[in-house]
C-alpha cells in the first residue's frame, strides 16, 4: 500500500470529495514533472524497468490526448486499455539488467511497433458510433469492453503475486500505477480529472524508484535483512538497558569452498529467515559475511537468551537439502575462525560425513551466538566488544551454542583470574 496505493487512493479521495482545484494546465505540470523526474531518476539509478514503465505511460497519454474529439477516439482508449497491462506484465517479467541499450533496445522497439500497428488499424477504421454520441454530451466516464477489464484484472493478480514473491518496489508500483491508467482513460474525455490520474501513476513509478534506493542502502540484497548501515542508524536509537547478540555460521567458509557459492548463499538465506522471525522484541541485521547482530532494546541478558537459545534449535533443526550440482571435491582455503582447535574433530568433516548419510541430500547448518548487556556507565563499543568476546567462547566450547559475556564492570577482575 506504500507508497504507490497511497498515492493512488489520495487521489481517488481527492476527486470524489471535491476538493479538486487546481486547474489544468497545473496539474498538467504536476505530470510532466513527475514523468520527467522519474525517467531522470531511472537513468541516473540504472533502472530500465522504471524507464520503460513511464515510457509506456508517456505514450499511452499522448495517443489518448491525440485521439480525444476524434472519431477514433473511443477505439483508440479500448487497444490502450489492453496494451498497457500487457506492457506492464512484460515489463515485470523483465530482468533488471541496468540502463544499457541492450536492456532498453528490445522493449523500446516493441513499444514502437505496437504504436505504429495501432497508428495504422485505427486508420482504417471508421468512425465509432459511440464516439459521435460521446461528442454531443457533456464529458462523462468512458465504459471499457468486458475484455479489456478481463485482462486488467489478470495483469493486476499476476502483479499482486509478483509482489508477494519479489517484494521489490518496482512491482508494486507497476500494478498501483495499472490501477491509475486504466481510471485515466476511464475518465479521458473529463480533463482534470484524467490528468490527475495520469500524474498519480507516473508519480508512483518514480516514487518506486527512491524507495528501491533506500532499500538497497539498508536492506542486505540476498537475504533482505537490514544491513550495516541501518545497524548504525538503529544503534543510535539505543537507550539503557539494551543486549547485543552477535550471531555467526558456524563453517560457513567450508560451506562455501566445498559445496560452491550458491549453497553458501541458501545458508545465509535459511539463516537470515530464522533471524528474522527472532523472538524477544529483537530486530536483525546481516553486517558483512556470515556474520549477523540483533539488537534488543530495553532488554538485558536474561530477558533475551531463552528467545536465543529458540533462535539457534530453530535453525539447527532447520532441514537443509543441498542440490547435486552444488558440490565441490575438496575444500579451499583455511576458515576465517576457529583454527585455535586444530586438534579436535573437524567439523567440516562431520558436516560432510553428514552429507553422505543422508545420500548427499542434506547438510546441517548450525550458529554460534554471543551475547552481551549494557551498563550505565558502558559505551556500545564496550558492548559490542564483550559480545563478540562471548562469540569466540562459544565457537571455543563447541560452537552451536549461545554464551553470554561476563558483566562489563567485571571484565578486570575476570581477565586477572583467567575467566575472561
């Protein structure tokens, strides 16, 4: 619903309350800005699909205003209405592959095509009966064929479902900004009103491509958690009480040079899921690699390690099947961590030994997690320290495992005994 119904359904509200005062030629501003500053944003952000998608408006509009007090005109809105949802469905299916021309060229000589057979039909043709009738009364909403709709409505599902599987921004403004064409050529021969539309649907594309900024900036791309910067943003927010928990994969290099990259991948995809259902009033981010932070605030130790020690049997239990092709012969490299232990079991043996019992089905992905409190006379530094400190006893003891760190006035005393 954000932003693009927003948009959409205010000016829904707007024009059935009333309230609609501006006059032509400024609305007709607002859409131009919007249709301009959209595709200035698209190139500038690499976003072809933003591009095309107000191209796609930017003709629609202009073949609209063109045929209006035609004989042509109602003919003209109805392969419109049609054309426009199937632009949009082709569109979404496209894949992002930045502002080049071999992104852009395909569908930019599509769009041509289809306005120059249309060109070329609506010629052709003779004037529509409800185009003379509509030319001797006052401008009313325009009724579309039963087919048109048909296909409105499954552009619009298709979009829906995109959306659910996809969440990108982009998609979601496709089907608001669907909703505000087709009500645009609704309402083509009301001017105001249309241009209103028009603008709303132009602007929800362009708003779309802010948001997709602002969501690659704070938000991980793989595994859609919040990433390193929002961890800083949201550490500002911190008052006292508040618990850090640092979460890390145990293996997770082995993963990688075993199986390949695209295994390591779905180990941080299972990982990130569990870590974003945590418990607890914690919120997730990934900060770099294998290693993830949650932030509790108002929390201290005790409030929050049950709700960790959920979160770490949730993922071991999590059932993990490795496809055939994602396996290598032999590792590669030494692991970042944990090479204190050489002497022990390794456990990338056992994860492969795993492997093979299950008929290299399935592998286990296990976490180690620290966890650490604030004082009030203690920094987030200091915390964060002592909750990574908490990390590394815990991949010490066995890995698998939550540990909470020493209390922060204590760390002296503690490392002078031998404890910390």
């Amino acid at each position: 619903m954000v932003p693009g119904g927003v948009v959409t359904l205010g000016v829904v509200a707007l024009i059935y309350s009333g309230w609609l005062t501006l006059a032509l030629p400024a609305i007709n501003f607002l859409y131009y800005c919007a249709l301009l500053g959209g595709m200035l944003l698209a190139w500038r952000f690499h976003s072809s699909r933003s591009f095309l998608s107000l191209l796609v408006i930017l003709l629609a509009q202009q073949a609209s205003a063109l045929c209006s007090g035609g004989p042509h005109f109602i003919a003209a809105v109805h392969v419109i209405s049609v054309l426009v949802p199937v632009n949009f469905v082709l569109i979404a299916l496209m894949h992002e592959r930045g502002f080049t021309l071999e992104s852009i060229a395909p569908i930019s000589l599509f769009l041509f095509i289809q306005t120059l057979t249309a060109t070329v039909l609506l010629g052709s043709s003779g004037p529509r009966p409800s185009a003379l009738v509509h030319a001797h009364h006052a401008p009313e909403p325009l009724s579309l064929p039963l087919y048109a709709w048909y296909i409105v409505a499954a552009s619009a599902v298709f979009l829906i479902i995109r959306f659910i599987l996809t969440r990108k921004p982009i998609d979601s403004a496709l089907l608001w900004s669907l909703c505000a064409t087709v009500l645009a050529l609704r309402y083509q021969e009301i001017a105001r009103t249309s241009a209103l539309y028009w603008a709303a649907g132009a602007a929800t594309v362009a708003i779309s491509i802010v948001e997709n900024s602002y969501l690659l900036a704070y938000h991980d791309e793989l595994t859609a958690l919040p990433s390193r910067r929002a961890f800083n943003d949201g550490i500002q927010r911190l008052k006292h009480p508040y618990s850090i928990a640092v979460v890390d994969i145990d293996h997770f290099k082995r993963f990688n040079d075993t199986y390949g990259h695209d295994t390591g991948d779905q180990v941080l995809r299972l990982v990130a899921a569990n870590l974003a259902r945590v418990t607890g009033g914690g919120r997730s981010y990934r900060c770099g690699g294998e290693e993830f932070n949650i932030l509790f605030g108002g929390k201290t130790t005790g409030d929050v390690v049950d709700h960790l020690e959920q979160l770490r049997q949730k993922i071991e239990t999590s059932e993990f099947r490795l496809r055939g092709d994602d396996r290598r012969q032999a590792p590669r490299g030494p692991e970042r961590r944990g090479q204190r232990g050489r002497g022990r079991p390794r456990k990338a043996d056992m994860i492969r030994q795993l492997a093979q019992e299950n008929s290299g089905t399935t592998l286990s992905v296990t976490v180690s997690i620290g966890i650490a409190t604030s004082n009030e006379r203690s920094d987030f530094e200091s915390v964060l320290k002592a909750a990574d400190k908490a990390l590394y006893r815990a991949k010490e003891n066995g890995r698998n495992r939550v540990e909470s760190a020493v209390p922060l006035q204590r760390t002296r005393r503690s490392k002078a005994a031998g404890i910390a």
